[in-house]
C-alpha cells in the first residue's frame, strides 16, 4: 500500500525528512483547505472602521492555531502590526492581569517608536525636552497615572498610542490571542476582565481607533462572550473551523511527500484509509500520516518495498498520545455517561440530554441515568473540556473523534453494552 520509489535507501533518507508533523500547532509542510477562511478575514483588514473583530473557533485538531499563523504575515503585508499570545488562565484571573498582559504585549510593538516629553506634562507632539521610547515602563506609567477604574486606564495607554501606529504609516494593530475560551469574569470576586477587554475594544473602535481583536478557541468561546457583553454578537465575525472534504484531506496527504527528493508515495487505497480514519481532522491527518511514512521508512530497511499499513498500532498509539490524557480526567460513571454518549447514532454530531436518557443502553442498565444526573454531569464534562453545549442547546464531544475512541475502549464498556 506504500510505495518505495527506488534509489539508494541511505542517500534519499538523508536529504528527505519525514515532513508531516503533528505537533500542537506546527505549521504543517502544506497548507491545504482554508481559502475560503482567509479569504473572510483579508475582506475584514479592509475596514475602514472596525465593525467586526474576528473569532477562529473550532474542535481540537481542526488546525486553529495554525491558520491563526498563516493570518499574521498577511496582515502585516496589508500594513497591519500584529501581537498577542496564548491565554492561560492566570491572564483572566483579575483585571489587573488582564490590563498588564495587554500593555505587555502591546509594548512589544511600540518600544521602538519615541515620544516627546516635556516635564510635568508627559507625551506631548511639541518640540521635545527629552526623547524617550515607548516602552512598556512608559505605557505602565501612563497607565498607573491615569485615573478612573482599570478600563479607563487602558483606554487612556491605547489612545495615547494610536496618534504614533498612525505616524509611522499602519492601517492599524490586531491583537491575536489563542485559547481564548480561558477568558472568564468572576463576579463573586468582582473582577471582570474579559468584560473589560469587550469594553476596552469596543469603546476604542467607536472612536475609530483601528485596533483589532482575533481570538482563537474551542467552540465555548463565543457563547461566554454573548454572556459577558450581549452587544458581542455584533462586534465578532466568526469563523468555525470545520474537518476538511475529501478533496482537501488528499491535498494535505499527498502535497507533502509529491516534492524532489521524496522517496515515498502512497497508492490511492492507503490515501482512501487515511481518510476514512482522519475525517478530514488536520491533526490527525498531520499523525497518521508520519506514522505511515515512518513506517515505509523502516520497512524498505529490511528490503520490504510494498509495506501495509498497521492501523491497529497506529491507532493504539494514537489513543495514548492524544486521547488517554483526557480520558484519565473523567470518572467511572462520567465513563458510562460518555459510552452511552458514544453509542448513539448522532454521538459524532449533536445530542441531547433526552437522547442519552432514552436510549436502548441506558433503559437496560440497573441504574439508569435520569435527566437531572446527566444535566449535572455533562456540566462537568464541559468543564473538563470533553463536552461543550451549543446555542441550540444541543452537545457535542469537544474533543474530535472522541466517540471513536470511546468504543475502542471495549473493557470500559460496562456488561449491559
């Protein structure tokens, strides 16, 4: 099922590396799909006013983080600064935090531009008495000797800045922040930085002040931020990232192994079974495939030049490094839940509450799930990160084939399955 394209094995292995890499957020040796996703968001860098900032979201795997990548160098060719970094919890947990991790990143791009100061007034436009840069200590000064609450502050820092990005001849600056489904309030605490960052941005972007958010994550994201700001269904252009067709999932196969000095080819059945086993999941594609090709590789060692494809082992391996992580979070019963989750004939779509406590599955056990008990334990999963709920109302396993490892799973099944 692979192909040895002959020449001296030593030779072709040392100028051709195995060029798939499944790595969390690698850019991929080939970029296949997306036109269509980047084509949205360069139609969005033409905004003469910023009426929608973007949202990247999708399941793990779908290639977020890495078309998150392709977009940077396009828009800074369109005249864009671009920062930003992933968000971790910690970011959200005040909006103190929340405030410095902006100036922070936004220093990134000003430390380079000077300001004129004159003594005892600050940044001025007027002739000089010194020169300094624009900083991160000179943003925190602004910052802390700026009244009113911590979003005026802000906003204080990202005016101030605006006049110099203008200056140097920028259409603007896009800050881009991945996992941003970490972002959260916390009202019993009184903090409220990821109303403060919708507020920040979008009060900025009434004024005409060219600063764009791209926020990148699981499919949670959207919603909280509805729920934080409802006017947020306004301000966001969302993109989800959906598996890609056949036509693509071959493109991502094939384009990487067709260039010079590659030894191996795929025949069109292997190709069929990676996608068949993949379902057009970037990541997945992105494992298997090195897999394969690892494979070929110690195969034409031993003289065997037409290898199979072992997708028992590779899907084992692949159950150890991507899903036992996850699966180890979760409870016994939170197992049971999620087999009978598995079980059902739209587990790898949307399902509902009434699905799960209606099934043949669970009818037939001792101990059936009630309504309730599954509400609160799918809370849970979400929680986890396993299961996320979408507007209609409806869930689906946050993490991709998720259902196809739960019924590899056969010794955790319980007897009534």
């Amino acid at each position: 099922m692979v192909l040895y394209r002959g020449g001296a094995m030593e030779e072709q292995k040392a100028k051709f590396k195995n060029p798939f890499r499944p790595g969390a957020g690698h850019f991929p040796a080939h970029l296949a799909g997306r036109e269509t996703e980047i084509a949205e968001f360069v139609e969005l860098l033409d905004q003469e006013v910023i009426l929608k900032n973007v949202i990247l979201t999708g399941l793990r795997g779908v290639g977020k983080t890495v078309l998150l990548e392709k977009l940077k160098p396009l828009a800074m060719a369109a005249g864009w600064l671009w920062t930003g970094t992933d968000l971790s919890e910690s970011t959200s947990i005040t909006e103190d935090h929340m405030t410095t991790r902006l100036v922070t990143d936004l220093s990134v791009l000003t430390s380079a531009m000077v300001v004129n100061v004159r003594e005892g007034i600050g940044f001025s436009t007027a002739p000089a008495k010194t020169s300094e840069p624009l900083n991160f200590q000179a943003l925190k000064y602004l910052y802390d000797s700026s009244p009113g609450l911590a979003a005026d502050k802000l906003k204080v820092v990202l005016e101030t800045v605006w006049p110099y990005v203008q200056a140097e001849g920028r259409q603007g600056i896009i800050f881009a922040y991945d996992e941003a489904q970490n972002l959260a309030d916390h009202a019993a605490k009184d903090q409220f930085p990821l109303s403060l960052l919708l507020d920040v941005f979008q009060s900025l972007q009434r004024k005409g002040i060219r600063f764009m958010l791209v926020l990148t994550g699981l499919p949670t994201l959207f919603p909280k931020l509805v729920e934080a700001r409802t006017y947020t269904e306004r301000m966001f252009h969302m993109i989800f990232l959906n598996p890609l067709n056949e036509d693509q999932t071959k493109e991502a196969i094939l384009k990487p192994i067709q260039k010079d000095g590659c030894p191996v080819s795929f025949r069109a059945e292997t190709v069929q079974l990676i996608c068949v086993q993949t379902r057009g999941y970037p990541y997945f594609i992105q494992y298997i495939c090195r897999e394969v090709f690892d494979v070929w590789v110690q195969a034409a060692e031993v003289g065997n030049l037409f290898p199979s494809v072992p997708v028992q082992p590779i899907m084992r391996k692949l159950d150890s490094d991507f899903f036992a992580g996850r699966w180890a979070r979760v409870t016994d019963r939170q197992r049971q839940l999620m087999a009978l989750i598995a079980l059902l004939p739209s587990s790898d779509d949307e399902f509902t509450v009434q699905d799960i406590i209606e099934s043949p599955a669970n009818l037939g056990q001792d101990k059936p799930f009630s309504g309730s008990h599954a509400n609160q334990m799918l809370s849970t999963l979400i929680e986890n990160g396993l299961i996320y709920k979408n507007r209609h109302g409806k869930y689906l396993f946050a993490v991709p084939l998720l259902g196809d490892f739960i019924r590899r799973q056969s010794e955790i099944l319980p007897p009534w399955l």
